[in-house]
C-alpha cells in the first residue's frame, strides 16, 4: 500500500509547517527506523511537508503519533492539519505537486528539483522500495510533460519572482538597490536570475556554512564573510535570506542600532537606510521580531503566499488532466505487475512440461543427427511461446483492469497451480 501524509501550506498553520520543516532529519530518522514501513520518502520545502511511504497496510496513525513525538507537536494538531492519500490519489497528487500544480504560486518551477532531490535523499538512505522508486520517477516525468505541453511555467512564476514583484513598490530602481543575499542553495540561483532580471547589479553574497566567497566567483558576485556580515546589512538596502537552517539566522540583535560612537567595522556611527528584508527560509531565516526596529520592512513566505495569484484556469485544468492521466496509467502498470507471480507460475508449469517432453524426445531419438533434435526442439519453443501469448496477454489485461485475483483463481481451476506472493 502506498502511503502519502501531506501537510501544506493551505491546511497547515505556518509556525506548525516551520516545526515540522525544522525536525525532517530527525522525523526522517524515526520513520526509517519504523517496522511498520517498507520505505520511506521524505519532502520538505517552504511550502509543505510529505512523507510517501509503502506499507503491507494503512499505518497513517501510527505515522503521525511518531511525527507527533518527534516534532514535539500534539496530535490533535497534526490530525487536523493533515491530509492522507492513499494508492492511486497519492500517487496523483505526487505528480501534482512536482508538476507544481499545489503550489503557493501555482506553476512555481523550484518544486520540480525538491521532489528530485527528496528522492535521491531516500535512495542515498536506502529507504527506497522498487515502488517508491518508479513512483518518484514517474513524478520526474510527469513535471516535465506539464512543463512542455503547457504554458503552467511559462510565465515564470515562482516564490522567488512573486516576492521580488511584492517589493518592486519598496524598490524603484532595482539598478541602483544593493542587495544581500543570504545563503547559496537551491533557492539562492533562482533568486540571482530573478535579480538580475530586473536589471539588480549590486548584488553581494553571505554564506552561514562558509561557501560565500566560492559562490561568488561562479555566480560574479561580491563575497561578504562574517566579518563583514554586520557592515553589510546595515548597507543594504534589500536583503534576502534563502538558506537551509533550523534556527533564525538573522536576528533583531543584527539590525539593532549601535552604541553611539561605533559601528561594526569603523567605529563610527551613522544613520541606517530603510531596509526591505525578504525570508524564503523555511523554517524561517530571519526572526518577525526585526520590524520592532525602524526602518525595516519583513516580507516571509506566508506573506507571498497570501498574494499568490488566480492561475490561468485553462492551464491548469490541461496540467491536471496531464497528470490524472499519468496516475492512472501508474496505477494500471502497478496492477498489471500484480500479475507477474500468475504469469511466473503458468510459465513455469508449461516450461516444465516442455523440458519434461524434450527430454523424452533426446533419449527417443539417439539416432536422430543433430539438427533434426534441434529442428524440433525450436519448433516445441515456439509452439509453447504461442500458447502462452494470448493467455500472457489477457492475464495483463486483467491486472491493469484491477482484477488480478481472477487471473489467480483462473490458474488455480484450469492447473492446480497456485501463485507465489510477491514481497
């Protein structure tokens, strides 16, 4: 059984969805180590929360009182604010969410490289099943069949676009802004592009994990190490914090005013310009409490989310579309493999029987020169091969249409014959 508990950002509180985002490698941890579960398959992002799981039944419960003691979150919360899908819908709505169909910004194209990224995590785990993996796969390839018989990404909308939009009323001239930007993930090139985009050239680079000046070479950028941390967000005048951290980095202690007579590298004190902060952390990278201060403004995610705009409804209704059809034909693959131990038992009876009977025909036929034996041995292959094909054939066909266990007791009253389980 497949297994999918989402929590997102339309049913889920954001400091609940930030509780769990800051706990994924220790609720990851736990879910592994969990007898209950084949596999496991962990996606956090600034928007949602997921585990995809396979197990031999529903352990949807059982999933979230773990999450719930991990996460230090009472149940009762998470029971309210998840959502659980089973088989073929949390099939659908993977291939939703990686096609960017639920997403703040409907057709944000970030989340396509997370649900990647979230599989290559479980796989470097080992915490992957056969299922799981052609499950993540088909995602991957449904996202990008949304991608290119649609325009749901043309317009290029994303959190990142949507946030520096929201602020072009605080930032007139985006050539003149100086900006600071915090982290170098994921989140970090896209916010780059949709800088430079708008003609933004003044543009420098802080890394909390060190890789600033690295960063900046590859991207043409001006590093900041933690030196010089302080000077530059009081210089700034747009910052932006898109790093991957369970703690606030950016605090009301680093925008506070100093001491009269001093600053962080002159000694000096001088007046600190309006500055428009922009957090796409999540959990967040800049603590609510830096608007006490004058002069700052704080955009987070639950702001950019709340002006997220109405989709272009035709779209979206052919991206869906895309990807009903694609969890349906997942769900008639995986019925159709149900079948294979059917399949592996009447082969193996009828291969049996034609082994059985070319042995015979050998110790019949010492006489016989070789290429007679092997004329007929081919011939005895291919009469066997036809046989089988029409019932092959209709077995799959039952498998894809959900009735398998027709195909199962067919073999059993034709033949006696009854097929293995699968693991």
């Amino acid at each position: 059984m497949l297994l999918c508990l989402s929590f997102d950002h339309r049913g889920c509180s954001f400091p609940l969805l930030e509780r769990l985002t800051a706990r994924t490698p220790e609720i990851t941890e736990a879910l592994t180590a969990s007898n209950d579960l084949d596999g496991v398959v962990v996606l956090s992002t600034c928007n949602r929360f997921e585990v995809y799981a396979q197990a031999g039944r529903d352990t949807s419960e059982a999933m979230v009182e773990l999450i719930s003691q991990v996460a230090g979150v009472p149940v009762s919360s998470l029971s309210m604010a998840v959502d659980v899908e089973l088989d073929h819908r949390a099939a659908e709505h993977l291939f939703a969410v990686a096609s960017g169909l639920k997403s703040a910004v409907v057709g944000e194209e970030e989340i396509a490289g997370q649900v990647r990224r979230a599989h290559v995590d479980a796989r470097e785990r080992g915490t992957v099943t056969h299922h799981l993996e052609r499950l993540f796969q088909t995602a991957t390839r449904t996202s990008r069949t949304v991608k290119h018989r649609t325009e749901i990404h043309s317009q290029g909308r994303s959190l990142v676009r949507l946030a520096l939009r929201l602020a072009e009323s605080r930032v007139p001239v985006w050539q003149d802004a100086r900006v600071l930007l915090i982290g170098t993930g994921a989140y970090a090139g896209a916010t780059i592009a949709a800088l430079r985009s708008r003609g933004a050239e003044r543009i420098s680079v802080h890394s909390p994990s060190g890789r600033a000046a690295a960063y900046a070479e590859r991207h043409d950028l001006t590093p900041v190490d933690p030196a010089e941390l302080r000077s530059a967000l009081d210089a700034a005048d747009v910052i932006i914090a898109c790093s991957r951290t369970e703690e606030p980095l950016l605090t009301e202690a680093d925008f506070a005013p100093l001491e009269p007579g001093a600053t962080a590298t002159t000694g000096i004190s001088r007046p600190v310009s309006p500055r428009l902060l922009i957090d796409l952390g999540m959990p967040r990278n800049i603590d609510p409490a830096v608007t006490r201060i004058d002069g700052i403004e704080l955009l987070d995610l639950e702001t950019v989310a709340r002006h997220a705009p109405v989709t272009e409804l035709g779209t979206e209704h052919e991206a869906l579309e895309i990807v009903h059809d694609a969890a349906v034909e997942f769900g008639a693959s995986q019925a159709e493999r149900d079948t294979l131990p059917v399949l592996l038992a009447l082969r193996g009876h009828v291969n049996a029987i034609l082994e059985d009977e070319l042995c015979r025909a050998r110790r019949a036929g010492d006489d016989e020169d070789d290429a007679t034996a092997a004329d007929v041995e081919a011939a005895l292959r291919r009469l066997t091969g036809r046989l089988l094909h029409a019932p092959t054939t209709r077995i799959r066909s039952l498998g894809r249409e959900g009735r398998a266990s027709e195909a199962s007791e067919a073999l059993s009253a034709l033949f006696g014959l009854e097929s293995a389980e699968r693991s």
